[in-house]
C-alpha cells in the first residue's frame, strides 16, 4: 500500500491532534530507520498505522482483542494499551498486511516487549519522542536517539514506568519485560 492511500485511511479514523500525532511519528521513524538502518518503507508504513484503532470505542476494542486472540492479560489493564494489538489485528484481516514485524510493531508500541526488533523500536519510540511531544524526559530521550538507540529506548520504557509508579497505575508484565531486556544487555 503506497503512503497517499495509508493516510488517506488513516486520517479517516482519526483526524485533528491524533492525526498531527500520526504524521509526527511517521517523520520521527522514516529519520530513525535511515539512520540506524532499517527499512524507511516499513518503517513508513507502520508508524502511519500504529494508531489505527486509538479512538475506536472501548468495548469495540475488546471484542477485536477477543476476536483475534490477542494476549488476554491486556484485558485486565488500562484500555489505553489495547489500540495496538487491535490495529495489528484489522490491519491484517482488512487490509491483507501480512509483514509480522509491522504487525507486531504497531502491537507493541505502546508496551514494548523482551527481545524487540529494529523496526519495533523505531516504533516504539517514534511514538514517543514525535517533535508533538512535550512532557519530562522527552528532551533528554530525543537527545539519547541521536546517539544510540537502544539508549534511547531504554530511557523511554524507563520513564514510561516511573510515570506509571508515581501514578500507581498498573504496569503491563511486557514492559517490565523490555525494561529488563535493556538493563540486562
């Protein structure tokens, strides 16, 4: 799929600051993937989609976990977490994406996992250092990216989870897992 007929889809689903959001991952992760060499379409591609089904209603959401057999423990933590496996899902069901790097880095992008692929990470955080962000710690993950990847990653899964302490928020078991596949390596 070519990138005019991606986003005119996408913006189709969600429009205004999701969308700004959108493109604003999409140029964070064609830069990320032409410097730490991945594949700029991929990379493309899969940023233009991984929001996908973020504003789909919640129970919508479930069902698609349910219906697509997604990992059931998401179903116990905050919905905010569900948009990517559900985007995984359709995308593969309606529109005949097969690529399990795309799928699975649209899937994890909002947990992150052990073991995640290039792609993933770019994914990852593209999502989160995109130039429409602004809060603590983004600057300095911005500033890690341009040095060195997995360092930047690291500090973002890093700060993702000190937010959700300070929050006592739950904290997904794949999260705690990338962040220790970060510490350990």
């Amino acid at each position: 799929m070519d990138r005019d007929k991606a986003l005119e889809i996408v913006e189709s689903k969600i429009k205004g600051p999701r969308f700004q959001h959108t493109l604003g991952v999409v140029e964070t992760a064609i830069k990320l993937a032409e410097k730490y060499g991945a594949d700029k379409e991929h990379a493309e591609i899969t940023a233009i989609f991984h929001d996908y089904a973020k504003l789909m209603p919640i129970n919508e959401l479930k069902n698609i976990l349910i219906e697509g057999h997604e990992d059931e423990r998401l179903l116990f933590y905050h919905p905010e977490l569900w948009h990517g496996p559900a985007a995984a899902y359709i995308l593969k069901k309606e529109f005949a994406i097969e690529n399990e790097d795309i799928l699975n880095a649209i899937r994890f992008h909002t947990t992150g996992r052990a073991k995640m692929s290039l792609l993933e990470k770019i994914i990852y955080l593209a999502d989160y250092i995109e130039p429409g962000r602004s809060f603590p710690g983004v600057v300095e993950t911005r500033n890690l990216a341009e040095i060195d990847l997995d360092q930047a990653v690291f500090k973002a899964i890093s700060n993702t989870i000190s937010f959700l302490i300070e929050k006592k928020a739950a904290i997904f078991p794949d999260t705690f897992e990338a962040y220790n596949d970060f510490a350990l390596n």
